[in-house]
C-alpha cells in the first residue's frame, strides 16, 4: 500500500466512471485510501472506496468566486455526494462553454486568481500531503497549482502523463475564425507550465513506452511507463456465439470505422451484427448508426456491463479515425477498453492506422488481429472467424502481454513502489 500522504491534482475523479478516473484508480488500488486526497475538477462520481477525501470545484464556482471574491469548492462526502453533486453538475454543464485556444486562455485567467482558494487551502493544511502527485492534461492553471502547492510544502511530485499535449504544434482544437489566432499564445503557456513541471518533478510515469521516449528525447528526466491497467478476468473457453462487439468513446470520428467494420460483417453473413456500446456524441454519429442496418447502438451501459459484454462475445472490435488530423492528434493514444479486452479471453480485432501506437502495439506483440486498410476488412474478418488456430494464437498472446503490461495488482505494486521511494 501506499504508506504516503498523497495529494492529487486532476481533472477528473477516482471513479469507474471516466476513463481517466478509472485508469489513475486502477493504478492505486483500494487498500491506500486513508493516504489518499484527491482535488479535481469535473464533476463525477468519486470511488469513495479508493479514496476517502475528495476536494472538488468546477469552473463555474471559480468564475462566482472571482466576481463575488469570495471562496469556492466543498469537501465531497458519500453520505451526502448524491444532493451536492447533481446540483454541481447541473449548474456546470449548462454554463459549459466551448473549448478553443480562447477559452482556454479565460479560464485559465480565472483559475490563476486565488480568491477562491481559502476553503482549498484550509483542505490541504489538514491532509498535511507528503508527496503530490499530478495527472497531466492541457489545462495550465493545474500545472500551475499542482506546482506551486510542491513548493509551498517542499513536497515531491510525480507526474501520470497519459498525452503528448507538449508537443502538439498546431491547433488541436479543430477550432477556425478568430479563436484559432490565439491557438499560439495558449501553447505558450501551456508549453512554459509544462516545462516547469517536469523540470520540479521526481519522476513521470507515462501511459505507453513510446510516450516515455518522446518526453524522454526532450527533457530526459527520470521516468517510468506503465501501461493502461485492468482487473478484467478471462473468460475460461471462447464464446462460440456470433456476437461482435465495441465498447468505447464514439467521438474522434471512430463512428467512421464501425459502420465500415458492420458493413463488413454484414458482407460475410447477412445475420452478423456488430454492436456498439457508448455515448453518442452528436447528432452526426446517431445518423450514420441509424443508417447501417448492420449495426446496433446498445447506448451507454455500466462498467460491470461492458465487462460482462466482453464475455459474451467471439470478438472485440476497436477503430480509430484514418482522418489525417486524428492520425496525428491521437497516435501517442491508448484506449482504456484496450487492456480490458485483451484481458478477457475473447479474440482482439483492431482497424486503426498503422502509425499509432495501439495499433504498433498489438502488431508488434501479435496479441490481436490488426487491420490497417480498408479492402482488407472482409476478408481479414473473414480468415479470423474460419481460423480457430488464429483465434487461439490470438488470445493467448493477449492473455500473456496482459501479465507483463496491464494487470492491475502488477502495476498497482509497481505505482506504490515509485510513490514510497520517493
């Protein structure tokens, strides 16, 4: 366990809900959570069983606060999470705004001011943190913070990077018109708050190796990679059922590759069905998926359902975006659904562009089937479903790739380690 005080700065929450919260969670476990306080910023559902003390202040409260000067945020507590939260949320995801390089840079000015900071730092002064630790994003102001808490308290830090946000030279925003012109000014600070953090900190521990090697090549600081955990168990014997599934994020344009991979399906036998499980993001993606007979959109299920999903089908399906600026914008990326389906004993299909890392990933440890051009979708799909022996070789790469990179008591273990030697 972690034998600590550890502070977090985080956009999200501890939680099964998030991605981000559950892949951070994952790597602290659940017998730490006395050493644990976490401060993040939008709302959630906190894993009360990981961690007991959650300080939690959205952008809204802090825009108040400057304007009334008075403080923001509240402890959350579970016996009253259900109440505060729904009213946070409420009033924060009504007020959200887009996000561009302009928004960014105002909320990051109102965020920088420190009138709201009392009842925050009163939190802090009685967790008394022995170390910090920081999950990065693209928001300056928690660079920012997290650093300047460091060393008011001469505490250590380290940083979970999961993004190459550093290094994105163009404007990531997709935005265009006047908000694309301070796309330059935001990567400055965000560049120079970056830069500031990782030259104060301990150590980094990076989501993959090749986003280690990227940082590495241009701070070479002392750091770590560790791989997208998961607690999933394999299911003992290989669904003979034809159920083909997706779990995941619908954005980035990943709608684009499922109904390519549902039509496909449909090509080689018109009763073959994929279905899509997640939250669909516009009105763009619910049309394509309305529009393909092929596919099923199941909606957005809990996490205990994904799992029992994976279980039920004879293969898992992922896809990413061959869109030039997605190649671009998420080839450091690894999905969290990822580790969890390589973990579940059912055979891993993926369709992304070979440049990525997830796809490099899977090529290199032959733990998947790999998929990188479109005419090559039937019949790939085809050779997997009528080869068992594939299926098998599959599966069992997986099964052990699992057992270096992503077991979740493994590198749990290992995040302690890095923390209690600090």
């Amino acid at each position: 366990m972690i034998n600590k005080r550890l502070l977090i700065f985080s956009n999200n929450a501890l939680s099964e809900s998030s991605s981000n919260g559950r892949t951070l969670k994952n790597l602290l476990g659940n017998d730490s959570a006395e050493n644990l306080a976490q401060f993040y910023l939008q709302p959630s559902l906190p894993d009360f069983n990981c961690c007991k003390n959650y300080f939690f202040v959205s952008d809204s409260a802090v825009l108040k606060a400057f304007f009334k000067r008075k403080s923001a945020g509240k402890v959350m507590q579970e016996k009253d999470f259900n109440v505060a939260s729904s009213k946070e949320k409420s009033s924060s995801v009504k007020k959200s705004i887009p996000r561009n390089p302009l928004t960014m840079i105002i909320r990051n000015f109102f965020w920088n001011r420190k009138a709201w900071r009392k009842k925050f730092q009163k939190w802090i002064e009685e967790f008394n943190p022995q170390v910090i630790l920081f999950q990065a994003g693209d928001a300056p102001f928690l660079y920012k913070m997290s650093l300047y808490y460091a060393k008011k308290y001469n505490l250590p830090m380290i940083i979970y990077n999961s993004e190459d946000y550093y290094f994105k030279d163009y404007n990531y925003f997709r935005d265009g018109g006047i908000t694309a012109v301070f796309y330059p000014l935001f990567r400055r600070k965000l560049k120079k708050a970056v830069e500031q953090v990782l030259n104060y900190a301990t150590a980094s521990v990076y989501i993959t190796e090749d986003l280690q090697k990227v940082y590495d090549e241009e701070f070479n600081k002392k750091s770590y990679y560790m791989y997208t955990a998961t607690d999933v168990e394999c299911c003992p014997s290989e669904c003979e059922n034809p159920i083909f599934s997706y779990l995941g994020n619908l954005g980035i344009d990943r709608h684009i590759g499922l109904v390519k991979i549902a039509n496909a399906l449909a090509e080689i036998n018109p009763q073959y069905k994929l279905d899509v499980y997640g939250k669909v993001p516009n009105e763009k993606v619910k049309n394509a998926f309305n529009n393909c007979p092929a596919l099923n959109y199941k909606g957005l299920v809990s996490y205990e359902r994904v799992k029992a999903v994976m279980g039920e089908s004879l293969l898992l399906f992922h896809t990413e975006s061959t869109d030039p600026f997605y190649c671009k914008d998420v080839c450091h990326g690894f999905s969290t659904k990822i580790a969890d389906s390589l973990a579940s004993g059912r055979c891993f299909v993926i369709f992304a562009p070979e440049m990525l890392s997830c796809t490099k990933y899977i090529k290199e440890n032959e733990c998947g089937v790999v998929i990188t051009e479109e005419h090559e979708l039937k019949r790939k799909i085809q050779e997997v479903l009528e080869n068992d022996r594939l299926r098998t070789k599959c599966i069992k790469n997986a099964l052990e790739v699992v057992e270096k990179n992503h077991r979740a008591d493994t590198n749990k273990a290992k995040m302690e380690k890095i923390i209690n030697d600090l």
